[in-house]
C-alpha cells in the first residue's frame, strides 16, 4: 500500500515545513457552512428598495377594504 501512494496526502506539509492549516490546532477553526434550507430561508436586511410581503410592516399599503378617512367614516 505504501508504494502505491495511497497515503500521499498525509506527507503534505504547509509552508517552510511547517503544519497545514488544518493539522494546526492554533488556528481558528472553519465556521460550519450553512445548509440548504438555511440559504434558501435566510432573512435577508430590509432597506427600502425590495418588495414590500404582506402581512410585514404593511402599514403605509392601503387596503381595499379598509375605509378611509374621505368616506367620512371616523
């Protein structure tokens, strides 16, 4: 098995012989990537520019149904 290379990948070190990234235990960790519904769902900062979802801070969007004040109702 060692003379087909198969574990060539363990001998690989970073740079002037020092350890990888990852063997290193001083360095930070990776953040764990996100998932898929995680990306898909994500909530994404409001600024103004986007389209306004019903139900969401609906406010200045006048409904049909609702009267208004110049049909005199108070």
């Amino acid at each position: 098995m060692v003379e087909t290379e198969c574990f060539k990948e363990l001998n690989v070190f970073g740079p002037n012989g020092t350890l990888s990234p990852d063997l290193n235990r001083s360095y930070p960790p990776e953040p764990p990537k996100k998932g898929l519904l995680q990306r898909i769902f994500k909530r994404q900062v409001r600024n103004g520019t986007g389209p306004v979802l019903p139900g969401r801070d609906n406010q200045h969007v006048q409904s049909p149904l609702t009267p208004t004040v110049a049909e005199g109702i108070p």
